[in-house]
C-alpha cells in the first residue's frame, strides 16, 4: 500500500477488529451467562431491573462514601451467587470504570479547595470528592453488569414496561439489539477481508479513507437490510401496530427478592441522606 | 462525552430525563406521520449502525485517533426527528448493555447528543446546503460542519451540566458530591478535546460518508434535502442557479455602503504616511495604540512604498467625485463588479477545461 515500515504500531483495522470483536464477545457472554443456574438467573427479569436500578439509585442520591462502598460490596455478593467471575467483574467493570473515572477524578485531589490530608499536596474535600466519583461508577457499573450477565437481552427490554416505556420503543430497542450482533459481524468480516488484502502498514489518510468508506458501505447496507426486514414484517402480518408477549410470571422467590431488594433500597437511601 | 453514572446528580438526572420526554414524543409523532411502520426497522437498524461505527477508529492529526457518534450523519439520511429516536435508542442500548454512559445518565446523553445534537446538525446542514444539488461538494462540506458542530454543542451542554455540579451539590465537609469542577474547568476540558480530536473525527465520517452516497446512491440523501434541491437537480449543467436572494442581498449591501462614512477615524494599522504629520490622525493612532505616541514621522520604507501605486478609488473617495456618500456607492459597485466579472471568467475557463476533457494516455 505504501512506503511505511510494515511493523510499524497497530492500525486501524486492527484496532478495529479488536473493538468489534470485544464488542461481540461481550454480547455473547452476556447470553451465555444468563443461562446459567445462579440466584438472579432464577428471578424475574423485572424484580431484577426493578431491584439492581433502584440500588443505581440509592448510590446516586447516597452523600456518605460507605454506603456506596457497601452497595458495591452486597453487588459483588450478587455476582458470585449468580456465577459471575470476579475476573469478569474486574476486566468489564471495575478496571474500565476505574481508569475513565480515575483519570477524571485524580485532578480533584489537588485542585479541590479544603484542608491539607496529612501535610501531603491534597485536599481532604477533593480526596472525598475523587472517591464519591470513583465508587460511584464503579457501583453502579458492577450493578449494571450484574444485571446483563444474568438476564436475556430481551428480558431486560421487555422488563422496561414497568417503567411505563412504550412498547414500540422496547421493540425497537429489541430489533436494535438483535441487528447490532448482524451490523457487528458484518462490520468485522469487512474489516477482516480488508487486513486479509493488506500487504504492508497503511498511511493515516489511507487508514481515514478505508474507515470513511466502511463507514458508507455500512450505511447501505443498513438501509437495504432495513428495506427487507420491513418487507418481511409485512408478509407476517404486520401492519403498524406492535405487541409484545407479557410472559413473565412472579413467584414465591420473585416475590421474597423484590421484598428484600425494596428493603436494602429503601434502607440505602435513608442511610445514605 | 458519554456521561457515566455519579457525575451528575439525581435531580440534574431527572431534569434532563423530563426535558428529552417532550422531544422523544413529538419525534414518535412525526416519525408516525411521515413515514408510518417502515419505520420501525429503520430506527432500529440505523441505531445499530450508530452504534458499530463508534468503533471506527480514526487515524487525526497529531498521532491520536478518534471516533464519530453519527449524529450528523443520521441527522443528515433520516431528517432530525427520526435520528433523534435512532441515536437516543443506541445511546439507551450502549448504556444497558455496553457500560458506555450511566443508565441514570440517559436522559442527559439523549439530551446532549441526541435531541441538541440532532436538531442543531439539521440547522447547520440545511443552513449551508440551501438550494444546492444533492451531488454538490457543497453538501458534502454543509454535512461535515453539521457533524462538527453537532458534537461541539453536545459537548458544551455536557460540560455545563457538569460545571454546575459543584455549584449546587456539596457534602457537610464541602467535598462536591458529584462532578468536582466548575464551569472554568469543566468547559475549557471538554471543548478543546472535541474541538479539536472529537469534532474532526464526526466531520470527517460525516463528510466522507455524503461524498461516499453521492456516488453510491444519491437517493439516500434526498430526505433532508426538501423540495428545493429537486429543483436544483433538474437544472442542466451549467444552468444559472436560483441565486436571486444573494443578488438581492449584494445590493443591499452595496446601497448601505455610505454608513462606512459614519464610523469615525481609521482601522487601526491603516493609516496614510502623511496621518504622522496630521496632528488629528496622530490623536486617533495615539488613542488607537494604548496612548503610545506615534513617531513625528511616517516611516522610511512607508514613505517609499505608499507612492508606488496609487489607487483610483484610495480611501473610497474618487477624486473627481464630491459626494462622500456617492463616492463610497460608486467604490462598492466597481469593486463588486470586478470580482463577479472575475469569478464569472473563472467559470467560463473552468466549464470549458471540463468540456476538453483529459487528455488520453
């Protein structure tokens, strides 16, 4: 392709690859691990949603460091009673969270106005503050993750009714999910047929051009699948009107777990005021 | 720019949730009206796409790289309404299931990027497109800066939600509970990031991806372009344009020209060698130049150089004409004309280079 030395640091289809595929991966843990026989596996998918979001809740209204604290240590014991690694946690959740709010958050120490921590360069209030932040996304990723790895997709946007969202927009949120997977492998073969072409290490405008290109036959293709899938909604039948499959049927354990996780909730928020 | 749980508080949560549920319901209701259930796998699908092309990875100058959200290129295919529902529904999807923003976040992200972001793209592209042909460059430039100004504005928004924080939500200790910085910090961090790395990346995408179906399938881009560039794209090659608004407004512009007449003293940096010796003009460069006193005398080499060329309408004042006012009108209507005759020759040189076409090999 062009003059530039062939070992030269990864480019952008390779960069590429690994986010689609990472990407892809994710999605198909997530299914894999919600079939698994852990504690939440076995609950209904809306005392799930309903319980883990009202603790995302509590974290966030909670002003004391070791309420967040607590709630981020009763979403661990969720994890591993419902065969989730701690591996996973850490390498999903608890590094990605730690370096994005990290870097956002270190500044703080020393830029936030207060009293001096032990003689050292920063403040108690930004020590205080950088911690809120950090445990703050570090909980509610944990809880967030917890929920995906132990809930079908599906389960989780059908589960969104009780909020009141629409059932058109959980359809769409549905068929989002679903043709995320196709847009991704399509996405990841293009790339692969590209690399597979690739002899040598491409400039940066050639590297702008092939992601600008992908970008564009991405688009039509979207817009072609687009066409068929609605031609073949038409030939089952549909006409406009969407419905959804209420099939979710609360038992003696979803009843018990929507209770204590209403309790740990509500007993969050009090204590966190 | 994906806000993440715990940096904005709860009530700033719920403020931004209430002011996107008007939006997200006026756009179902337009989306509804206009194009019915087709819709339905098409917001889907493009929200996919969103969400697959975050992970192009482009190469920026300065060794880093970057990547686009897709807002102007939704705003640019689907029209605003729809690309509100296709970047709010990936947005929703990245949060739930990708750990990318906080889900009590939504509402501030679907507000940041997908309601402003939509809607202030749709103003840039169809400012800047007006009547111009779907195949014009000018589309392709109008879609990079509505991707380019879309981001920067969902990143403002982001960075004022975050520099309020601190104003408004403390602990007893005066520890900021959410976003510890303030506005000072917190705009100056976000827009030189999007400014620069952020905003290249989207208007690189979009612009290239309009370029891209330009060629590919024009179609596409025909939603948003509105009944006036139907118009535009059946005039033959070559025809006059429909530019009688900028004719219009040419004229005024040259008919108001005498108002210069009231602006009193120079710019500053234009003065005449012979202002250093006018006690006045040497007032006006004094007040000009933070009271530093001009030399007695005009400089050597302005002196030497101001009577190389001397213009036949210097200062915008004709000699041989007495009216101001008249002089400035005439100076407007010869310089206008010479750069239209001027662009009008380069025209005509550059249709009748594309007629000779390249030379074979």
């Amino acid at each position: 392709m062009s003059g530039v030395h062939p070992h030269k640091r990864r480019g952008l289809i390779e960069n590429t690859l690994e986010g689609l595929h990472a990407a892809m991966e994710r999605a198909l843990y997530a299914e894999v691990s919600a079939s698994r026989g852990g504690l939440l596996q076995r609950l209904d998918p809306r005392v799930k949603v309903a319980g883990l979001f009202s603790l995302v809740l509590a974290v966030a209204l909670a002003t004391k460091l070791w309420l967040i604290a607590a709630v981020l240590a009763l979403a661990v014991v969720l994890a591993c009673v419902s065969a989730i690694p701690l591996r996973v946690l850490a390498s999903r959740a608890w590094i990605a969270a730690l370096l994005f709010s990290g870097i956002i958050a270190a500044p703080a120490l020393f830029l936030t106005p207060g009293t001096s921590l032990y003689g050292l360069p920063i403040t108690m209030q930004g020590a205080r503050t950088a911690g809120f932040l950090v445990l703050r996304a570090e909980t509610a990723a944990t809880l967030m993750l917890v929920l995906i790895y132990t809930t079908r997709w599906t389960h989780v946007l059908k589960a969104l009714r009780i909020f009141r969202v629409p059932v058109v927009v959980v359809v769409i949120l549905g068929m989002t999910c679903r043709y995320i997977l196709l847009m991704l492998e399509t996405a990841h073969e293009m790339f692969e047929s590209r690399k597979s072409r690739t002899v040598n290490a491409m400039t940066p405008a050639e590297q702008r051009r092939l992601a600008v290109a992908g970008s564009g036959v991405l688009l039509g293709k979207t817009l072609h699948l687009s066409g068929e899938v609605y031609l073949a909604m038409q030939a089952r039948g549909f006409r406009g009107e969407v419905f959804l499959l209420e099939d979710f049927q609360m038992g003696k354990l979803d009843w018990l777990a929507l209770g204590a996780f209403a309790v740990l909730a509500s007993a969050s928020i009090w204590a966190g005021r | 720019m994906h806000i993440p749980d715990g940096y904005l508080s709860p009530a700033t949560c719920a403020t931004l949730y209430a002011g996107c549920i008007p939006f997200w319901r006026m756009a179902l209701g337009r989306v509804k009206k206009v194009m019915h259930s087709r819709q339905v796998p098409l917001l889907s699908l493009f929200a996919a796409f969103s969400f697959v092309i975050m992970m192009f990875n482009l190469p920026l100058p300065g060794g880093t790289t970057g990547h686009a959200t897709g807002i102007g290129l939704a705003t640019v295919v689907l029209g605003p309404w729809a690309a509100m529902l296709a970047v709010s529904v990936a947005l929703v999807v990245q949060a739930l299931f990708f750990g990318d923003g906080g889900v009590t976040a939504i509402g501030a992200n679907c507000f940041n990027m997908a309601i402003a972001g939509s809607l202030v793209a749709y103003a840039v592209y169809r400012l800047l497109t007006g009547r111009s042909a779907l195949a014009s460059a000018r589309r392709v430039v109008a879609a990079g800066l509505a991707g380019y100004v879309a981001i920067n504005v969902s990143a403002l928004l982001a960075a004022v939600e975050f520099g309020i924080q601190p104003l408004l939500y403390k602990d007893a200790a005066g520890a900021p509970l959410y976003c510890p910085y303030p506005l000072s910090i917190a705009i100056p961090a976000m827009m030189i990031g999007h400014l620069t790395i952020a905003g290249l990346a989207e208007l690189a995408v979009s612009a290239g991806v309009v370029a891209f179906l330009q060629r590919s399938d024009l179609s596409l881009l025909r939603s948003t372009a509105g009944k006036v560039a139907e118009a535009a794209q059946t005039l033959p090659v070559g025809a006059a344009r429909p530019l009688r608004a900028l004719w219009a407004g040419l004229a005024a512009l040259m008919v108001l020209t005498p108002l210069g007449i009231l602006a009193a003293g120079s710019a500053w940096g234009e003065w005449m060698a012979s202002d250093y010796a006018n006690p006045a003009a040497r007032g006006q460069i004094a007040a000009a130049s933070f009271n530093h006193v001009a030399p007695q005398s005009a400089p050597l080499g302005l002196q030497r150089l101001s009577s190389v060329w001397t213009a036949p309408f210097a200062r915008y004042a004709p000699p041989y004409i007495r009216g101001a006012a008249f002089g400035y009108l005439l100076s407007a209507m010869f310089g206008a004309g010479l750069i239209v005759l001027a662009c009008l020759m380069l025209g005509r040189f550059t249709r009748s280079a594309a007629r000779a076409g390249p030379e074979a090999p």
